[in-house]
C-alpha cells in the first residue's frame, strides 16, 4: 500500500500541517469507523472530536473548519491536524488514493447527470454481476454516498475486500453533478470526483435544473457537468463518454469533444443523425440491428428507455458480452422509488420526481400507462426554497394538459425531519401557481391523510402517481399501514 506523510499529504491538498510530522499508514474514513493509522476526513471537528481521533490511534485528522478550541487541543496532545480551505481537496485526493490501491486494475465508469443518475448506475452494476465481475457501487435508494463532501466512497472502496474477500474489479460510481455544503456551491465537484475515479467510460444522462441556490442557471449547471467531460479527456487511458442525443445540451457538449473520449449516443433518430442506440416499439437498436425486444424490458416509461440505452452504450463500450448486457437488463430490478410499482387495483407508482424534468417525464409515461383517471399526490420539496417549488409546481401544471386528474399536495408535516420541513413560503409558492393557472387541487398537511384520502377516493381501474423528494419517501410504509387497517375493518 502506498503509505505517506502528513506534510506530503498536507501539501497534495493545499492544507496546512499544524503538529508534527508522522507517517500515515491507514486509509481515509471516518471518526466513528477509524482505526489506528488511519486519515479522519471531517468537514469540521472541534476539541473534544481531536481527543477521540487521537485516543483511537488515528494518524491525522483532515478538516475544513476547526471550532472552538480544536486548534489548541491538538497541539496540547502533539496531535496532527491538517487545515484546508475546500474539504474536496482532501476527499478528492483520497478518492484516488483508495482506487489506486485497492481497485488498481479495475474497469471503472462514473455516471452523472441531473436525473437518471442512480437508475443508469444500478443497471450498469447489475449487469455487471451478470457479466462476472465482482463489482462495487456507491448508489443507493437515497443516492447519499455521491458527493465529495465526506470521504464515504474512500472508505467503502477501502474496505471492500475485507467485507466481501474479493477485490474490486469493475466499480460504477455515480457522481452529483452540483454539490455543495450549508448553501455553498462545492465548485468543480462533478470534474474532481470524475478525475479521481479516471473512468473508462463516462455516462452523462441529461441536463436541467435542480440544487437551485447552488446553481442559478442552466449554463452553470452546463459547466459543472462539463467539468466531468473535461477530466476524462485529461486521461491518459482511452475511454469513451456516452451521451443522451436528445438533451440538447449534451449534444452541445458533445461538439466540444476533440480527439477524445470516443463518443457514443443515444436517442431518437431523424432524418438528420441516427444515434449508436435507438429506441422504437420493436425494442432498443445498437447500430440499427435490434438488440434487445421491446417484450425483454421491465419498464418501458421514457426515462427508463433514456437510462437502459446509457447502460447498454456503456457496458458495449467496455466490451462486456451481449447476452450478460441482455440478461442484466431483463432481470433488472429498479432501486426504491424510481417508478415503483407499489400495488396493482388502483396502480400505485411511486417516483423520486424531484426537479421540474423528472416530473414531466413521470407524469406524462404514467399517464400513459392509466386506464383511468389519474390521481397525483404531490410532496412539496421542504427547505429548498421558492424557486425550484415553483419550477416544480409549474411542471406539473404543463404535464396534466389533456389528462383526467386530480391533484392533491401535501407538505408531509409529520414526517420530514428540520432539514426537509416546508416552510410557509414553499407551500404558498406552490398553492399560487395552481391557483393562477384555476388547477382545482386539494391540500393536506399531512402525508397521512393525503394517501388515505387518495386510496378512499381512487377506483380499482385508477392509477395513483406519488411523486416528491424526501416529503413523500415514507408513502410505502404508510400505504401498508392504511391497507392493513382496511383489512381489519
């Protein structure tokens, strides 16, 4: 294992070393998983978080923000502690440390884009396994682990071996494409987690807005993405970018692209230019040969055909075989909320709609699917602010022309915790542009009562589309409970 200094660490991240000199011969986690030797990554730590690092043998600890009197404690106790001025300096760095020792030979891809992101990872991963590969991710249900904001993804990579006994030989990682930290844009965060990872395909999904207050318009949401390109054209390997034709902005990206990486797209084909992979009611083309049936897909909502065309371009890129890619698709089982079906007479779908895009395209392929009429429940995004709540609320008002619906909106009041409570602002924002636009819905604080309301309303031919952020992740569990108390009636 590559081992090194404090100071050689401290100057790699642009920190400054107060205490002395040692060698480092852990990886990078955090307080709580440290062991002697290793590296402690901390957005802030104060005096008595010094004491425990230093009790539990850990060889530095790696912080943006100092409190209290941190400082003082670790030089009292002769303890190293390295200041730097962005946190993703250090997490980015031991990103690339743990992949170099741990994943040295690994193929690796890293997926990013405003959405799509965690669905286009996960099946990439699953075919992956298919194809043999003992492979790790960092996506999960609730996307937590994609940011450089701790170094969860370090430690995960780390430890993985020892978790599983085998080693890493494929890893798919997803990547924020807009990061930051207490309403602070964490710059560059898409083009250092992709530098750090050196993919050897890079997928981009699409690009619209969200993390409004991060990013105020879509040119800087367009560089943050960019930055992703940038850092694989910088690589010294060969590798390709996989690129939805459709986004006007990625095509607009992919003009940008020199020598390198190879690019393959997919999207719709016109009289003008016929992407890689294509989609019609056959199925999905590679290279205008029918790859895959349109019976052999588990979804066939847009998004979905969007996200199953990346995984296929990418898994192609790395020349992983056919028939695996074609098993690991049909086989494909979608993360937690992301166009779940939660129950059948009514239709319940369940989706992460969150931005103004994935709402649109959730509504209009659940429209769709309905033989009834369509009943949305509608999660408020708490603590976010006035704009994307309008921007939402405006989505949904284009998505519903021409659909038999009823609307109903909640703010989820007893089941958000503080960082995702919707204040009075956010609601009035949303009720506004509903009212403007003479939308007839109903309001229900609670998340409980908008569901039960909704069930005891709804035919068994209806569809129930719930879509929201955090506001609306606990619905399943309270479907569940309001069916059982209906059985027990």
């Amino acid at each position: 294992m590559n081992k090194f200094t404090t100071s050689y660490l401290a100057k790699k991240i642009d920190g400054k070393l107060i205490g002395p000199e040692i060698k480092i011969n852990g990886i990078f986690t955090f307080l709580n998983h440290a062991k002697p030797g290793d590296v402690v990554i901390r957005h802030w730590i104060d005096e008595k978080g010094v004491e425990i690092a230093r009790n539990r043998g850990v060889s530095c600890v790696v912080t943006q923000n100092p409190r209290k009197n941190a400082i003082e404690k670790a030089t009292e106790l002769q303890f190293p502690i390295i200041i730097t001025s962005k946190i993703e300096n250090a997490t980015s760095f031991a990103l690339k440390w743990s992949v170099k020792n741990f994943a040295p030979n690994s193929i690796r891809v890293v997926v990013t884009g405003t959405n799509g992101k965690s669905t286009t990872t996960h099946m990439i991963y699953n075919i992956l396994k298919v194809a043999g590969y003992s492979c790790y991710t960092n996506t999960d249900s609730k996307s937590e682990f994609n940011t450089l904001i701790d170094p969860v993804v370090s430690d995960q990579i780390s430890r993985f071996k020892t978790k599983t006994g085998k080693n890493i030989e494929a890893m798919v990682i997803e990547v924020s494409e807009v990061q930051g930290w207490m309403d602070k844009l964490m710059k560059n965060h898409a083009y250092l987690m992709t530098e750090a990872v050196d993919p050897d395909v890079l997928v981009l999904t699409n690009i619209s807005m969200d993390h409004l207050g991060l990013v105020n318009s879509i040119e800087e949401t367009f560089n943050e993405v960019y930055g992703s390109l940038i850092a694989v054209e910088k690589s010294s390997k060969k590798n390709y970018a996989i690129l939805n034709h459709d986004d006007p902005l990625l095509r607009k990206m992919g003009k940008k692209v020199g020598s390198k990486p190879d690019i393959l797209y997919h999207g719709t084909a016109t009289h003008i230019f016929n992407p890689d992979l294509t989609f019609n009611s056959d199925g999905i083309y590679l290279n205008k040969e029918l790859f895959l049936k349109g019976e052999e897909l588990p979804f066939k909502s847009k998004h979905f055909i969007q996200n199953t065309m990346a995984a296929i371009g990418a898994c192609v890129s790395l020349n992983v075989d056919h028939n695996a890619i074609k098993t690991g698709i049909s086989s494909y089982k979608p993360l937690s909320r992301r166009f779940s079906v939660l129950k059948s007479n009514p239709l319940i779908i369940d989706d992460f709609a969150h931005n103004p895009d994935g709402i649109t395209a959730t509504i209009k392929s659940t429209a769709k699917m309905s033989e009834g009429a369509l009943h949305i429940v509608f999660a408020i995004r708490g603590s976010r602010g006035e704009l994307i709540n309008q921007l939402n609320a405006e989505a949904v008002v284009n998505a519903i022309k021409n659909v038999n619906n009823s609307l109903l909106i909640t703010s989820s009041a007893e089941v958000v915790d503080h960082l995702n409570t919707v204040n009075d602002s956010e609601r009035k924002v949303v009720i506004d542009i509903f009212k403007e636009q003479n939308i007839e819905y109903i309001f229900k604080n609670e998340l409980f009562d908008a569901l039960n309301y909704t069930i005891q309303k709804a035919r068994t031919t209806d569809t129930i589309l719930l879509i929201g952020a955090q506001g609306m992740d606990p619905a399943n569990e309270i479907l569940s409970q309001i069916f059982r108390s209906e059985q027990d009636l």
